[in-house]
DNA sequence: TTCCTTTACGCAATCGGTTGTTTTTAATTT
DNA sequence: AAATTAAAAACAACCGATTGCGTAAAGGAA
C-alpha cells in the first residue's frame, strides 16, 4: 500500500518468475493453471497490493462492466430510488454505474450518451428528457451490441427494451377509487405532449374510468399543466374550486400536485376527503407524512431499477441484435389513505 | 453510425493517408499540426463517426476524466442533491461520475474503494458510513496522489480535504433562535457516537447556547436516537410531551425528526410553536411543505457538492502530497418558518 | 524405450489512443 | 544554389491485462 505506482501483473510475474499471461489466469482460476501455482499467485497478488486495471482489461475485452444511467434528474425521489435500484443489483454482480443528469435538455441528452459510448459502457439505462423527440442518438448503441433500456419515460416507434408500468391501468384504478368513494365529479391535472405519452396514458384511463361508469367528462374539470410542481398544481386547484360546479374528486398524476390540491383545499375551508377527496402518483415518501395522508398509486421505482438493470446484465453479450425486445410492465397498486377514504 | 465495429483513429489514419499521432494530435489541436491536417482529420472524423475510446486514453495516460462517489444512500435529499451538485460541476469540466452506495456499511465501503482504485478514477470524493471507525482503506488514493474529499461526514485526524459546515455553530443558531422566540425548556434529540462527530457537535453548540444564556441543561430534555427515523423521533416526543416538565422547544439535527415532533405536538393538542417550537435541520423539501411550515437550518448540499467536485478537479495532476489538505467551510442559515415563530 | 496424452506454463499479439523522438518537407536566409 | 531553420508528419514505444497458440515436462500406454 505504500507504492507509488500501482501494482501491475508484471510485478506480480517477475517477483514469481511466471509469465504475465499465467498470473492473470491464476488470478481467475483458470483450468490450465495448477492450484499450487494459483495460490502463490493470489498470496503474492495480496501481499503486494495489487488491483486489477480495468481500463487494461476493458480495453482488451472491449467491455468494461459499467452501466451508464441517463436520466433527468437524481433529485426526484422516484428517480433517486430508480438509481438505488439499479446500483444496488449492479454490483451484485460486479457493475458499476455511471450517472448522468440530462436536467431534460436534448442538447444534453445526446452528448451524454455520446460521452458514455465513449467510456465503452457495456450498457445503459436511461428516462428520456422532455425535449426529446428524435431518439437516433441511441442508435449507437444498438448498432454496437450495447443493451439499452429505457424507464418510465420511454420512446415510441423504437424497438428497445422498455420497464414501464401500465399508465393507462394506473390512472384507471385511480379513478375508479374515487368513484368507489362516491364522487361524481372528478377533476383531473394532466400535461402536454411535451411529457411524452405517460401522462397522456393516464388522462386515458381518467377518462374511461368516468365514461365506463357514467360520470361526465368536463373539459373545465381537466387541467393542462406546463409544468409538474406544487405551485402549478396550487394555481390549478384555485381555477378549480373558483368553478360554479367545482369537482368533489381529483386524480393528480403525481404526489406533489395532490399534496398542492389536498393544502388548497384545506385553505378554502374545503375538507377533505369529504368535500373533495384526492389521489396522487408515486407513492413519494411526502404522501405518507402530509396530514391528511395522500391515497398514491405506487410506482416501484426500485423494482424498475432492478429490472431494468437486470435486463441489461443479462443482455449483454448475446448477439440476438434483430429480436424484438421485450416490454417489462411492473405492477402498481392502489394505496388508500385518509386523501380519499370516505369510510 | 452503421458499422459495427468503432471507428478508431488507424481508421481514419489510413483513410487519410497520416499517421495515427497525426490524428490523434490533429483532434486535440496540437500546434504541430497544420490547420489543413486539422480541418480535414475533424471532417473525416466527424463522417466517420469517430467516437474516441476513453478507456484507450486512459490506460495510456492513467487517468480517466472519472469522479468516484462514495455514500451511504442516494435516496436522502441532501445526498441526492449532493451528487447532483457534483455531477453538473464535474461535467463542465468533462468528467463522468462513478456512484456507488455503502448503505453505511463498512465492509462495501471498503470494498468499493477498491473498486473505484480499480477503475482508476481520477478523484474521489466520499460520505463515510456510519459503521466506519478505521480508514486506512483510503490510504490507497492519498497513496496514489489521487485528490480525495471528505463532505458532511468526514473522518477525523486524517489528512485529507473535508467539505463540511460548521455544525456547532449551526446548532447554537439553530437552539439561539429559538431563545430568542422565548422558549425557556429547549429539548433536543442527538445520536450516539456511532454517528461520528457531526451530532455531537451540533449538540455542542445546542448546550452552549443554552449555558450562554442562562437556560437550563436538563438531561431529561436530550434523548440520544439509535436511528434518525420518523417513528424514532415520534417516540422519542412522546416520551418528551410524557415528561413532568415537558419541554418548550425543540431543536432537531433533521428534518424528519422535525416534522415528526411537530405531527406528534399536533396529536397531542399541543400548538406548535405556541406552545412547543420546533427547528430542524436540513431544509429538506418537505420541511416547505409541511403544515405548520418548518423552521430549519439550511444544509447546502448542492453547494457542497460543487466545492467538493471543484476541489477534487483542480487537485487532479498537483503533486503536492505532502501538503495540509484544506478544510471549506460552507455557510448555514437559520431559515424562519412557522414552526417556530412566536412573532 | 518410444510414442502419445495431459498438464502447466510461456510467447507474443492485441485493444486504441498518446507522446517523446526522429525524419521528411517546406520555408527562409546567405 | 547551398545552408540553416522551422514546420509538419511519421516512427515506435507505451499503458496493463487478455488470450490463441505453441511448447516443454510429466505421466501413461504400448
């Protein structure tokens, strides 16, 4: 530990008057190695601190046992998760990941795989960035046997791997929720094209739920969002109640805009969830602590980590490049609390 | 972007007619080479979708434009929040960043320093965990000349950068403000010494503003959690609000504990701050968003994250190993909310 | 003893840029 | 035109591990 310059198998060979080729197979216990010899070779390798250069062996094998992870931002509780998920059942089996914010820029977007092409991953995970429209700058990693997985926020037309839940069923069930407890009159906040397909899944399923049990569907009950955050979510709530016929039910596709209703209510006077019940996404650690507690619609972030970091472990190296990739759905699930429990 | 092998440098050297130094010096903008040769090797490059293999220029240069970071989790807002910090710095200045998690575990944690020294990152920057006691396993980067940072929770009486606030002075505003709100029975929830010194200090300077004061230290009023959990915090108010003479303000090192100690006042038909005024720590999101507000004492993880990428980049290459390591010192204000303000 | 297998290990090329040194070419000077 | 110098590009070693192929030694069969 005291070099200072790192051990390499040539040291190794020399001080065992061995050849480099047979250290590094001593090293992984080849077959063609004898056990006498592979133990003088590990005993050594330890004594004299060495560690493996990946870069050498990487640059060798031309694959380097790293995952590159492309998302918008760690900084949302489902996508930090999204990373535990993967990291965690990376190293299980010895990867380590790369992460990089594309803070949804395009612009960035595209540099950063880019720079992960680079690095030679032997993989990548990635949420597309809002801007993102034109997904060709992926295709260097098809075209290169690299696996590539997309989550949660997923390209159309584009025959990759994908984890994803069912957007459509989700907002289905959480409409259908509210209407279990009685409203009639169910507001939904939604968002532009510009989010991709996710959120429109979801409207999807808001409004089948209401036309399949006979509730009306109110252009003014449905909000357009520019933007998924607690003050748009307030600004929306305040148009919504400022309404002569005012919902008594919201499905907000995301926590922080049901909590942003759940307050506006509170401040009008409004209760919930007997006024006004409520049902947000995620299932974000906020939903449990707010007062009322938020009824969610989980969204395994960790468990689509894991798979879809399990996809590319198991992915990389097979050539079955002209296959169709396969479509992972993971479950979600209702979580009823004091939001919209009209017990 | 069709082939199926990468583009490398002999590629375009013999499409060219050059040598590969050429190219290779032509694509960095070596003054040796002339601004024709430069022009025509970019535009070839660039038709030929030459993406450079960073592995190939690690290996031969022994480094590889790559920051390690080593936490406990991500899933925390202030350590997600600190690798986003660190990510974008590091980029701006072309360098990827390598995340891995010790779960507080002393035993990953040593063994993903040998990771990271094996993939030959340029620098590292690390959050301890919680069962680290001995740090001798990262003797193996201060060794190597690789910059090392210690932020948040950083060992002591080991030479190296640290990137940290000043917790006891933290603590004596946070426990002063609430003094000056008139609370006379300041409670406060610490952690045991497996924590390392960040609880310990702040409990310092909690003590020392109530001595400064003339406020009574009553040991009753401290209560040491194993864990820095909601429902610790619960018991540990209930056990407070229990008390003959219960307390009339709290200073919690988080904000969780916080908002715990606040729900459970709540529950217990204690006003908040009337009657018990609460100030966490951490300005984590959800101290926003609570009702009551949350008083705090900002916790500049991004901040923190940018100096500490910053430091580790512009050490990178410094031989000067044998120097005193600086400590930075990042501002924390006390942020008044109403939890806690008896206006 | 000779021939044939195994077993155990060495040789040398390879991955793809980088860089110190040398050679070639072009430009400038006398 | 010859000599000097600067500019441009080539040569070749190098980083460290991996691996196909070759070979020597040891053991067994004929």
């Amino acid at each position: 530990m005291e070099e200072h310059r790192p051990v390499t198998i040539y040291d190794i060979a020399e001080r065992l008057n061995l050849a480099t080729s047979t250290i590094s197979r001593a090293l992984k216990d080849h077959h063609s190695i004898s056990d006498k010899t592979i133990k003088k070779v590990k005993k050594t390798a330890e004594e004299m601190g060495f560690v493996p250069n990946t870069l050498a062996a990487g640059l060798r094998g031309n694959k380097t046992k790293t995952i590159g992870v492309l998302i918008p931002t760690i900084t949302q509780p489902f996508l930090s998760s999204l990373i535990s998920g993967i990291e965690v059942t990376a190293r299980k089996s010895d990867y380590s990941v790369i992460i990089m914010q594309s803070h949804d820029s395009y612009e960035d977007e595209v540099n950063m795989t880019k720079s992960l092409y680079s690095s030679r991953v032997s993989g990548v995970i990635c949420s597309l960035a809002m801007e993102t429209k034109d997904t060709s700058h992926f295709q260097q990693f098809s075209n290169n046997n690299i696996p590539l997985v997309f989550v949660d926020r997923v390209p159309k037309g584009y025959n990759t791997f994908r984890v994803v839940i069912d957007n459509y069923t989700a907002g289905y069930k959480a409409t259908k929720h509210l209407i279990d407890q009685g409203c009639k009159r169910i507001a939904h906040l939604t968002a532009g094209a510009e989010f991709g397909n996710l959120y429109k899944e979801r409207k999807r399923g808001y409004l089948d739920a209401l036309t399949d049990h006979g509730l009306p569907v109110k252009e003014e009950w449905i909000i357009n969002l520019k933007a998924m955050t607690y003050d748009a979510g307030v600004k929306a709530c305040q148009k919504l109640f400022g309404l002569k016929v005012p919902p008594d039910g919201l499905f907000a596709p995301g926590d922080i805009l049901a909590v942003s209703a759940v307050q506006t209510a509170k401040k009008r006077g409004i209760k919930v969830p007997q006024d006004f019940a409520v049902i947000g996404f995620n299932n974000d650690p906020i939903s449990e602590i707010i007062e009322p507690n938020i009824s969610t619609i989980t969204h395994p972030a960790d468990k689509m980590g894991k798979a879809a970091a399990n996809i590319v472990i198991d992915t990389i190296g097979s050539r079955k490049e002209e296959e169709a990739k396969e479509i992972t759905f993971l479950n979600t699930e209702v979580l009823i609390r004091e939001s919209s429990k009209r017990a």
